[in-house]
C-alpha cells in the first residue's frame, strides 16, 4: 500500500483510480447530521487523505422515499471548500427500473442534486430478475464516453451475469467493471471470500470495496438499530447481536475498538481496495484511523486466526444465497 495523508491508498481494480483504503458513505449518513457536522467531517476526512465519497439518490425502487442526503452532501462539500478535484466521488447506477429509467437519465438527476459535472466511478447494482447484461455494458460505456465517470463496479451480482459482463467488455473493446461492492466483514464472508467471487479477486480481475461491514451500526455496539440496515441475507441477524460481546472481548485484546476490528478485518484481505462506513462524527472517522494503526502491529493472518470464530454466515452460498447445512 502506499500513502496519502494518513490513509494508505489502495488500485480500486486494473484500470480503476488509486483510492483511499476508506470510503465514507453508507444509506442517507448525511440526513442524520447537522449541517457544521457534516462540514467538518468532510473536512477531517480531506485532511487525512480519505475523502472518497459514496453517494447517490435513493428516490427509486425499494428506496424511493424522497431522500436529500445527495443534497446535503453537495452542499456540505462546497461549504468545506473542497474543490472537485479534492475529493473522489462514487455514485450508483440503480437497475431497480433499468431501462425505463436509463443510466444516462439517472446520471443526469444524480450529478445536478450533488451539483458536479461527473463522478469518479459508479456502482452498478442492485440485480434482480431479468437483464440484458450486453446492454448495461453497452449503456455503461456510454456514460463513460460522455465523461460522467471513469470506471465502474458491480454490487451483488450473480457470478454468471458478472462472467458474461467481463467477457463481453473484452471482447467488444469496452469498459469492464473493476470492483464489487459486497456485504464483507467480520460476520459475512461467504460471498466475498467464497469460490464464485474469489477467482476474480484472486486472478486480480476486480477488486473488492467492503460494505456493511458493521452490519448497520450492531458491530459497533448499536445492538438495536432504529434507523433502516441491509438486508439480513441467510437471516442471522439476531447470531450477529447474539455474538457483538465476543467482538469486543477480542478487539480488547488487541487494545482496539470494535470498530478498528472490524475495519483491519477487511484491509487484511488483500483484494479489499477500501472499506464503506457510515461514519456520522469526526470522533468516528478519527477513531477508525486506528484500524491501519492495528493491522500494521499485529498483521494480517494473526487477525484473522483471532476472529475466525465470528464467521457466521458459512451456511451462505457464494451468489449471496441461503444454502442450508450440510448434514
């Protein structure tokens, strides 16, 4: 890893961006902060070389409840003075309604709420049912020519649709997808480390950005959350509550937080390009900079040999698909 700032920087996939090894961002993390909050924490996040940001409009599909955290992010990193070359930008490309909704329509939407001209990158996602995976490449490509981002990844795709997308890239001369963006922590590792997804990390094919890695706020000690989480794939949720007092008797031991636990988890794995986290507070983001601290001190198989029991989705199969036990 190199170093920018405090925060070492990782390739976000062949032809992707070096990226900072965190990633802010998570479900409408600028709604649930005041306004001098939000400016600061962009600020901090700038000052020690993490200041990549996921945001995108949550006004469709599932989520279509008139969100303004894409608004507020925009107009919080214009008030911290960042310039747009400051910072990179991660967006999302929804296939909720694709292609009654196009990407270039989603595209334009997104880029007017934050009030920038293009993103860095975007994630394509989520993926359901029926789609034409030649045309995603295709409208993708479009985008990229039209300068609205550089590259691009995938979030939760089956393993089948992912070959095919990669396949066709090549062979049409266009732009692959370089990461995916999947749940991946403490707790769930199946798709990430299993067979399926594996192959393209360990053939250096993709990278991979962790998300959710604090299961929505329960492995940092927010055992009952109020607000809205990831989905609960395999449904052992309450596993994971049931197993936060282990998390933290381990984190102790390596006098670390929970939260620098869960993070050096993830950077441990060398396919991880960067860590997403809904961090809401400067004392979070300042707290999480612990995380390099403790996997250069005690290094990447201690860590995981020592939270090897907190693996609890195995019974998960690599697509991200529950697959019971075997007898």
């Amino acid at each position: 890893m190199s170093s920018t700032g405090t925060v070492p920087t990782r390739r976000l996939g062949p032809g992707g961006p070096d990226v900072p090894v965190f990633a802010l961002g998570s479900w409408n993390i600028w709604d649930r902060m005041a306004p001098d909050d939000r400016v600061a924490l962009i600020r901090r996040a700038a000052e020690v070389g993490a200041a990549f940001f996921d945001v995108a409009y949550y006004n469709m599909g599932p989520h279509a409840e008139a969100s303004r955290t894409d608004l507020y992010f925009g107009e919080a990193v214009r008030e911290a003075g960042l310039s747009r070359d400051d910072y990179l930008l991660c967006g999302k490309l929804w296939l909720w309604e694709y292609p009654q909704t196009g990407f270039a329509e989603q595209m334009t939407t997104s880029l007017e709420r934050i009030g920038v001209e293009k993103a860095d990158t975007v994630v394509v996602g989520d993926f359901f049912g029926e789609l034409d995976i030649r045309q995603v490449v295709v409208d993708v490509q479009a985008e990229i020519d039209a300068g609205r981002f550089g590259s691009w990844g995938v979030n939760n795709w089956p393993a089948d649709a992912l070959d095919l997308a990669l396949d066709f890239a090549a062979a049409e001369g266009l732009t692959p997808p370089t990461f995916a963006q999947l749940k991946y922590g403490l707790v769930r590792r199946a798709m990430a480390e299993g067979e399926r997804y594996g192959r393209y990390f360990a053939e250096g094919r993709l990278a991979l950005q962790a998300s959710d890695a604090f299961e929505g706020g329960i492995l940092v000690g927010k055992t009952s959350p109020a607000r809205k989480i990831g989905a609960d794939v395999g449904g052992i949720r309450d596993a994971i509550v049931a197993a936060y007092p282990r998390l933290e008797e381990i984190a102790a031991g390596f006098e670390a937080t929970p939260a620098q636990l869960g993070i050096a988890f993830c950077l441990a794995n060398p396919a991880t390009a960067n860590v997403l986290f809904g961090a809401s507070r400067v004392e979070q983001l300042d707290d999480n900079l612990g995380a390099i601290e403790l996997l250069a001190r005690v290094g990447a198989e201690p860590l995981r040999d020592a939270t090897a029991e907190l693996w609890l989705d195995r019974a998960v199969a690599a697509d991200g698909t529950w697959a019971p036990p075997a007898a």
